[in-house]
DNA sequence: TCCATACACTACAAATTATGTAGCAATACT
DNA sequence: AGTATTGCTACATAATTTGTAGTGTATGGA
C-alpha cells in the first residue's frame, strides 16, 4: 500500500537525520501541496473533492497520502463537515499566513527572469 | 542537463496553473532543503561546502539546483564570502523564523504516531 | 426497489525529483 | 611542483508525484 515516511519528532526525516522539529516540519510542510491544504482550510471546513478542486485538480493520490500525514501530525482532522485544521493547525496557518502578503510583493519586485 | 522548471510568478508552477504568488512561493520553498537553506543563510554567509555540511550532507545536485532556483528567485545571490541571503530572503527568513519556536512546542505535544 | 449520482477514496503505470557516489577543473597553500 | 580544498557536474538508483481509471458506499428520486 501506502508507505510513505511520515515525519516525525526525533525521528530522521527526508535529509535530516537528527529529528529537530524544524526540520521536521520543512520536510511535511516541504511535501506537494501541505501547505495549499493549510492554507485553504483556512477557509472552513472543506470535502475531499472540494479540496482536490481547490487545489486545482491535485491528483487523489496525493491528496489522500498528503491528508493522512496532515491528520496524524495533527494538523487537520476529519469532521463531519469534512477536513478542518486542529488548534495547531490553525496556529500554523496563522504563522505562514503573512507569506501571502509578502508573496504579492515578492512578485512584484520579481524581474527577468 | 538540468531542466527544473523555474517557479515563477505568473507561470503555472508544480501543482498550481494560475501563478499566483502565494502557490509559487510554495512551490518554491517546497522543494527539497529550500527552506533549510534559507533558514541556515541567517547566521550568515556560507560556502558550498558549508552549506552541504550543514544541511546534513544534502547531495550536492540537489544542493546546486536549490540553489539556482533560490538565485534566480532572488532569494539568495553568491558574494565574495559565499551564499547570502539577499534582502527578500532576509526578510523570508524573519516571517518563517517564528516556525521554529512553533516547531518545538508542536513536537511536545506530538504523541502516539 | 431499482437506477442514477456523487463522494471518498485505491490501483497502477509513467513522469518528475531527489539521493549518493565518483570525479573533474580551478584556485590556494607549502 | 605537489597537495588540499572548493565548487561544482555525471550518472545511475531510489523516492515522490501525477494522471487516469475504477471500486465500494451512501443518497436521491421515480
């Protein structure tokens, strides 16, 4: 099945092999599309197939390994209305939020490329 | 060689087909030991080597093509003393700075995975 | 109840990325 | 000249992501 390496706390993970939680969370956030899913269950509680929308057309495969990782690093769980961000999650959304803004700018500055 | 696509605002990135900064910025510091990178560039200049070093021995192809991207981004630029973070990174590196200290309290609380 | 939809996934093969080892050219040092 | 270090490149292998198709389960009428 499925036997992706899910981050974790003390453990090695993708390119870092002490487990510092920082690390640990560059490679989760790091992953196709985590931080989109944060980023727009911001939004509200939100089905897998609006999220695969709102993410636009993400592949179910990812989406669904990409949930699974999210929910047991409790970022998001699954309600009744549909995936929604824990307490943590809401605090992690609320830190990666002001790259939004700082995004718009960056473009702007962003020449020849 | 190395065709990477360049994460551009504008241009459809990894995932995302509208280009909007923030799904770039994303795509950007998804990528492998980008955010790592960044993250180790703020106490100070770095060589190559170093920066291997310090990212846990990333390979160095990986390495070298973060670094291209993260250039081209203007994230980064190469001065006489090594790698720099260049004003936008700094100022990356100030808005992903609180993560860390995030990082380890969500660690603490992080239990029966 | 039977049929049609819609949803939440899973299977699987192909494409893209990342890793790891080896090594090369250029500069610096002795 | 000889040696060491740096900044990479080559290339094969491994891991991740994508895209398409399809499965099983609820829900909603007719």
């Amino acid at each position: 099945m499925d036997s992706t390496s899910q981050p974790t706390p003390g453990k090695p993970v993708r390119g870092s092999k002490t487990g510092q939680p920082i690390m640990v969370i560059f490679d989760l956030l790091g992953r196709s599309w985590a931080m989109g899913i944060i980023w727009h269950l911001n939004n509200g509680p939100s089905t897998f197939r609006r999220l695969q929308k709102y993410c636009e057309n993400i592949s179910p495969t990812t989406l669904n390994t990409r949930i699974k990782e999210l929910t047991k690093a409790k970022l998001i769980i699954r309600t009744v209305d549909g995936y929604t961000l824990t307490d943590h999650g809401l605090q992690l959304f609320k830190l990666i939020h002001p790259l939004g803004k700082w995004a718009k700018n960056w473009a702007k500055n962003y020449q020849d490329i």
